[in-house]
C-alpha cells in the first residue's frame, strides 16, 4: 500500500518541495506489498505464456502493427 500523502493542494505541494529539496526525506515506495508482487509477477507470466503460444509469423504482424501505431504521425 503506498503512503498517504495530504490531499489539500497546499500541504502537497509544501511536502513535494521538501523532499525535492532534501529538507524531509522521500517517502519510499513499499516493495514487498503482497498486491504489487501478485501484479508483478501476473503480468509478466502472462506475457511469457502468450509469447510463447504465438507463432513467429504472428509475433512479427502484432510488431509490425505497434510500430505503425507508435511512429503513425496524423496529417493536419
């Protein structure tokens, strides 16, 4: 579970300074939160499996078409 941090906009934006500052230590993110692993290691199994299910051919078309998506420039 992350750490709270204040909700009013002012003691925020007071405590983002400090820490970027150095004046109040960072609040660290927990690593070994049960929630955060289960997520991690799901998402990276579950790619592994579907990679592993796909044929090159496949893999090569799913590519081709995130690299069109990604450099896709729209015409003004």
């Amino acid at each position: 579970m992350r750490p709270k941090r204040p909700r009013d906009p002012f003691q925020l934006a007071y405590q983002v300074f400090q820490e970027a500052s150095g004046q109040a230590p960072p609040q660290p993110l927990p690593e070994n939160d049960p929630a955060t692993v289960a997520k991690r290691k799901g998402g990276a199994k579950g790619g592994e499996r579907r990679a592993s299910k796909l044929t090159p051919e496949r893999r090569r078309e799913i590519a081709q078409k995130a690299a069109a998506k990604r450099w896709h420039k729209p015409s003004p």
